[in-house]
C-alpha cells in the first residue's frame, strides 16, 4: 500500500441474516483505500453482491460498521444513515449494477448527466435543464469512454457493453471517492470485458477506491491490486493476486459438505 493512499472505508464485523438461520455476511472486516482496484471473488451465493449493496446502503445490515471517510467531513457511520445523509454517501460511494439500471427511452448524455440527480434540482433535471459545467463533463467522459458518437440515441439501441460504458462515466458525475461495481462484465464478450476492466483501472489510478465482484480469476490477476476471496460469508483470504495459488483457490471456491450436501 503507498504511503499517499488514503483511507476511504473501514468495514468491521458486519453482518447480514435474513430471518434467524440464513446468515449471508458473517462477521467480516477489511479496509479499502484511494487507488485500489480490489476484486471480491467467491462461488455464486458467497454473499458478494450483498457484501457491495450493504457499502452502498442499498441493503440494510444487521450488526456491525460501515465507517465511510468522506472528503473533509467527518467519518460516516453508514450502516445508521438515512435520507438526505444516505443519499449523499451514495454521491460518494457510486455504484455501477450488474443490469446497467440505464432509462431505455432516454438518450446517453441524459443518462449519464442522470449521475448528477442528488446535486440538480428535480424539475430542472426533469426538463433537462442540467448546468453547462455538468453538460461539458459528461460529453468528456464519453469521449474517454468512446461513446461520444452515440450521445444522442437512446440507451435501449445500445450493445451490453455500450449500457456498461454508459453505466460507468455516469458513476463517475457524481465525483466519487469510492466506486462499487457488482459483476459488471458478467454478460460481456471478452472484448468489451476488457475493455469495462481497463476503465476500473484507469478509475483506481486516479485516486479513486474501486472494489468490484468477478468470476474470472484470469482477470482479477491481470488488473486488480488486492483480492478478497469469500466463502459462505466470511472473508478466507486478502492478500494480492499474486498469491491467489491453487490451494487458496480451492479455499474459496469448494463449498462446505454441509453446503454441498
């Protein structure tokens, strides 16, 4: 870890049941700092995408802490925050969804200027009365995302990777500090894997905290910083890609006889 990266999240202890027996997330705890790509890798039902909705407050924990440092303002505790003050962590923390959650009928420079909604009036967003400053951001990130030329059309024309793309540079109006991206390269080709893995990247490289789920151990070592592997809930490894041998991936990856029974 660089001695410059700062401390953008703390998770400690955190949990998440669902009735009294089904326990998702049991008891975990690991920090995440500024120009991180970390991978969160596990078999399907590991608790992985639960693990990134409970960051963003879109799922409610159970027990334990969620301490978000936003930029010049004190620690958050997020696991407590409601209304406006949830709706401001999560201007900080963005989330890219694996379905995109794109408007189809709308074209793409308003879906992403959509990013700015918890900074611009309701009704002027409405009529699309977005600010220059935000009208001129957006048309940078879709020149950096290559998807300048179909500004104007609406998102349902557009390929999965497009929506991906899109679903990117509008995270990115909001100016976070973190970025959650939960399995975004599921349905993709290889080529527009690559493509949506570069722009995570690229994202981390500047400052930003980017934590995302990925089947693909191919990719988690070919991009990714660190790589924290779940099993049944609980954290078995965290630790760089690097020492992502087969003994630890079996550590992740084979379920418990109770799980497989």
């Amino acid at each position: 870890m660089s001695n410059h990266a700062e401390k953008l999240l703390s998770v400690r202890s955190l949990k998440k049941a669902y009735g009294r027996h089904q326990e998702v997330i049991k008891g975990v705890d690991f920090d995440l700092y500024s120009g991180e790509l970390v991978a969160i890798i596990g078999r399907s039902g590991a608790g992985k995408s639960t693990l990134l909705h409970m960051l963003n407050g879109t799922i409610a924990t159970t027990s334990g802490q969620i301490i978000g440092f936003p930029e010049s303002t004190t620690p958050a505790q997020v696991e407590a925050l409601s209304g406006r003050a949830l709706r401001q962590w999560r201007s900080t923390c963005g989330m890219i969804f694996q379905d995109f959650c794109l408007v189809p009928r709308l074209d793409v420079i308003t879906n992403v200027l959509l990013g700015r909604l918890s900074r611009t009036n309701t009704v002027r967003s409405m009529l699309k009365l977005f600010p220059k400053a935000d009208v001129e951001r957006a048309i940078e990130l879709l020149e950096w995302t290559g998807l300048i030329k179909h500004a104007l059309q609406r998102a349902e024309n557009l390929s999965g990777g497009q929506c991906q793309r899109v679903a990117i540079a509008r995270a990115l109006m909001q100016n976070p500090r973190l970025l959650l991206a939960d399995e975004p390269v599921a349905s993709l080709d290889p080529k527009n894997t690559h493509r949506v893995m570069s722009a995570l990247a690229e994202i981390s490289q500047n400052n930003i905290g980017v934590m995302v789920n990925l089947h693909s151990v191919e990719l988690v070592k070919q991009y990714c910083t660190r790589v924290i592997g779940i099993s049944e809930g609980s954290i078995v490894f965290n630790g760089h890609p690097d020492q992502l041998d087969d003994a630890t991936q079996q550590q992740i990856y084979t379920p418990s006889p109770s799980m497989a029974a």
